[in-house]
C-alpha cells in the first residue's frame, strides 16, 4: 500500500477535509481528526475502539502498533507496507465512521 493509495481511500470519504502540517497531513470530518499520514509516507495514525486496536496489534504486530489512547478510542500506527489495500481500507473508513457526524453516517454504508 502506497501513500498516494492511502490518499484516494481517505479523501474519497464523504467530507473529509486534509490539513498540512510540518511532519504530517491531518484528515478530518466536521473538524474532528481520524487520521494522520506521516511526512514520508511511511505509516498513518488511525482513530480505532480500544477492543479493534488491541486486535489489529495483536493479530498482525509487524503492520500494526498502539498508538497513545484518547478516551475510549486507541489510536492506531499503521505501517503502510505493510497492510493490503482491502484491509487498509476497512480499517479507515473505521475510523472516519468514528468520528463523523450521524447525518454522514448514517447516509453512508459501511463496506461489509
């Protein structure tokens, strides 16, 4: 999975919107933060639930890695490279769907 992939899953969101920033681009919906794309392309940071980030680590260490916690969320290190695009894409959309307001999600169906 490349950076420039990672980028047309996360902007094909419903409202996203993408900050640059020094090191890393931030996304959001209605200003809130999902995720994060570092500088190099390398890895992204992921909004996840507690109980997906424990199993995403658990399950496959070498793609995945805690992040700090906010609340009852776990954020998610996510070697890019490391991850097949339909996982990476389910795993994003997680974590847009955590964040974005009930009028986007529930206009929006989950891929199953």
């Amino acid at each position: 999975m490349s950076a420039d992939e990672f980028l047309q899953i996360v902007l094909a969101l419903p409202e996203v919107r993408q900050k640059e920033h020094t090191n890393w681009t931030g996304f959001n919906v209605a200003g809130k933060g999902f995720g994060y794309l570092s500088e190099d392309g390398e890895t992204a940071m992921l909004k996840a639930t507690l109980v997906e980030q424990a199993a995403m680590v658990g399950e496959n260490p070498e793609a995945f890695a805690r992040s700090y916690t906010s609340e009852q969320y776990g954020w998610v290190e996510v070697r890019l490279g490391a991850v097949p695009r339909d996982e990476l894409e389910e795993v994003i959309t997680e974590a847009w769907y955590l964040t974005a307001p009930q009028r986007l999600t529930d206009a929006y169906d989950l891929p199953a």
